[in-house]
C-alpha cells in the first residue's frame, strides 16, 4: 500500500487509531525516525574534545611539591621570581618581605583562592 490512510479500530471508533504511511504503522516510523536520527546525531557529535592540558612551570629544576593552601612560607629573599602552580595553571609571583608566596587564581565561585601544588624558585634579584 502507497500512500497515506488512517484506520480506526474497533467499532464505531473505539481502540486505537493508526496512522498509515508508506505501508508501516505511523508508531513504528517515529520509533526508526527517532532511532535513526539519534544514530546520525551520535556520528555529528563525534568523540568528546580532551580535557583541557594543565600547565607546567618551564623549568622543572628545583621544583618542590607542595600540598599547601593559597599562602606559603618558601623561606627564599624578597623578590625573588617563583613559578607557581595552582588549579592547572602556572604564573609566576616574588617572594614577600616575610619570605612567603601568595596563589592569585580563585576557585569557579571567586571566593577563595587555590592552593599551591608545587613551585620552582628561580634566581634571587640582583642588588645594584
């Protein structure tokens, strides 16, 4: 059968009513339409994009693991240039008059800073 029709079931219109199109049932279309196009959709979607890669400080010598919170003593002359890493990104800080270092990256909310993962100290500043 081509074409379209709809037939009643039942008597004087009792029992469902199905939908003819194309020689198949109009509940077994829609369930290969829909089975298809979440097929089709999965192939556009593709594999998931990687995880963003965390960053590293360039230089690894020196390098000292810390688990520490966003303020840590480092003992090291004020001024002196430190790579820091914190929630995936490294920068760079100085070292404060009290010899400590200070994380600047806060969390998603914004209230609180991250803490330390490691740091690599570099070289203390010149006096001229």
């Amino acid at each position: 059968m081509f074409g379209a029709r709809i037939g009643y079931g039942g008597n004087r219109g009792a029992g469902p009513v199905r939908i003819y199109l194309w020689g198949f049932h109009m509940h077994k279309s829609v369930k290969l339409a829909l089975a298809t196009g979440a097929v089709a959709s999965f192939g556009l979607m593709g594999v998931p994009a990687a995880q963003a890669v965390a960053e590293h400080c360039p230089s690894q010598d020196g390098k000292v693991e810390v688990d520490a919170g966003p303020d840590l003593f480092v003992g090291l002359p004020e001024g002196t240039s430190v790579c820091i890493k914190t929630g995936g990104v490294a920068y760079d800080v100085t070292v404060d008059a009290d010899g400590y270092i200070h994380s600047t990256v806060l969390n998603k909310p914004g209230n609180a800073y991250l803490g330390i993962s490691y740091y690599v100290p570099g070289e203390p500043p010149t006096e001229s």
